[in-house]
C-alpha cells in the first residue's frame, strides 16, 4: 500500500521587510511580486526547487514528517488570505519521498552542494565542533522558538520536558556535535527529500486556483476535476468522508490538518500520473488567464 497526504502551507504577502534579509529576503520578495505561493520560511523549498535544487521539508508538520515513509505520495496546496476574510487555494505540486535525512544533511551531503546557500529551512547551521540556530535572517515573530524540538528525536519526553532538559541550549542557541549521543540529544530523521521532476512529480509553474473559502467555512471549490481527483478520492475512502481542505472549528485552529488516504501501490502510481496530467492542464489554462486575484498581506508562519 502506498500512503498519500493532502497538505496545505501558508503563502502570505509579507506586511513587512524589516528585520529581514539574506536568502530568506529574497524569498519574501518574491511572494510579494506574486513569482509563486512560496511558503513564508520556503518550507516546503519550492523556492531552492523551481531554482533547480531538491525539493525538501523540514520545519512545518512535525508529526507528519516524523511518521512519513519513503514511496509516500503528497499533493501540496497553498492558502493565502484574501481581503473580507477569504483565503484562496491553489494547487502547486504533486510530489514523492525518496529519503528521509537529519537537519545536518543540506550541509554534509554532496547532493546539496550545488544550492546550499538557498536552503533556509534547516533551522541550524555549522560551526566549529558543532551546530547553531540560524533563523536570524528574518524578525523574531518568524523565528521558530521550539526549533530543537522540532528536529530532535524526542526519546519520549514530553514537550515540556524536552524544553526543560534543553534549556540551556535554547539560551545559547547552539549544540556540541559530542552532545549528540544517546541518552542526550538525537537528531531525527525528519528532513523529507522528494523526488526531482518528472520522477513521480510535478510542481506547477503558475499553480491554478482551486477553492475559495471563507474563514469559519469549508472551502467551495471552483475546479471539480481536480476537486474530484484530490478531496474527493480521499472522501470515498475515509470513513470520516472528509472531503474539504479546510475545517471549520470553533477555535479557528489548526483548520488546515492534512489528509491521509491509501490505495494500492500500482494503483496510487496510476493515480499520480492522472493527477498531474491534470494539473499540467489546470497549470496552462492558468496562464493564459490576464487578470491576476489581489492578494492580501498579512504575517505567515508555519505551525
């Protein structure tokens, strides 16, 4: 059996540069100048990939990263909020794990080497006998305070316990590479690499629009192919039959959880490859399309 999530990440027109720079400003320009629903921290790295790089996820959805294997099959949507309360979705990628590494792995390993300096979404950086924290390209309200946790395998312990036995080193924002044995500090195996187009893959050049929702609504889409083959697959094989991106909540959070269906591995392959035959389509009527949505601006960061 072959594993297939249904994902939303935050792409937001930033309501500000300040206190951003680097590779992580670049990024931000480019939502700003609508080039592509990038995510906020380029996690997933849409932006290191459309560059030519390897696509890679390693900061947003701990659990499912953690619980993720090799051969699963994830579909990745953007949302963005939109001026009277709605968010628009747009579908931006159809994507397979091929390997499952530590945050270390952009930095070791030679695959990596040619777009290094683009990956932001590692969360540390190397140096001498050791590793440190290294969002300090962009304001605090965009750093992730829990980075460690994140990251690390948790052997266990809760999360206000992790916090407390790594207190010191959230305060000094580094680690030794000796602190990283057992019984210590662990590393997970939570930095997801996808596969490279078109190697079970595609990842849309001008994602098309897809649904349109109202916050404290589910979503009404406007593509029912990609509605049918996406949401509405998982519906006829969930016994929740959920067949919305977005749910409604009274406490309006965490209303993007993924979705997680499976199907037989031939079958999903099958699927895969009629799913991006219809993106491609969605993908190019999109761009014959003149007039451009207005998007809204507002501060976005990962859960």
């Amino acid at each position: 059996m072959t594993a297939i999530y249904l994902v939303c990440f935050h792409s937001q027109e930033p309501e500000t540069f300040h206190g951003s720079r680097s590779q992580y400003l670049r990024v931000e320009q480019a939502i700003h100048d609508d080039e592509w629903p990038y995510d906020n921290g380029d996690d997933p790295s849409f932006y290191v990939a459309r560059k030519g790089g390897l696509l890679t996820w390693g900061v947003c959805r701990q659990d499912l990263r953690n619980a993720i294997a090799c051969g699963t099959i994830v579909v990745f949507f953007s949302f963005t909020s939109l001026p009277n309360d709605q968010i628009l979705y747009r579908l931006c990628a159809v994507a397979t794990v091929t390997d499952k590494l530590d945050h270390r792995a952009v930095h070791r390993k030679q695959q990596f080497s040619q777009f290094r300096d683009l990956y932001i979404n590692t969360m540390i950086s190397p140096v001498k006998a050791g590793w440190r924290y290294g969002e300090i390209d962009r304001r605090p309200s965009q750093r992730h305070k829990d980075w460690l946790w994140r990251m690390a395998h948790h052997q266990g312990m809760t999360h206000k316990k992790f916090d407390k036995k790594h207190a010191v080193t959230y305060r000094d924002g580094w680690f030794p590479d000796r602190a990283l044995v057992p019984g210590e500090l662990l590393l997970a195996n939570n930095y997801v690499l996808f596969s490279s187009p078109p190697d079970r893959a595609y990842i849309s050049s001008d994602p098309p629009e897809v649904a349109i929702a109202m916050k404290g609504q589910h979503e009404k889409w406007t593509n029912n192919k990609l509605r049918t083959i996406t949401v509405g697959t998982a519906a006829s094989r969930l016994t929740s039959r959920r067949d919305y991106l977005r749910v409604v909540n009274r406490s309006g959070r965490n209303v993007h959880r993924q979705i997680r269906f499976d199907m037989a591995t031939d079958e999903a392959s099958r699927w895969r490859d009629a799913l991006i035959a219809a993106l491609k389509e969605a993908t190019e009527r999109q761009k014959k399309q003149s007039t451009k949505r207005v998007r809204g601006v507002g501060s976005a960061k990962c859960s």
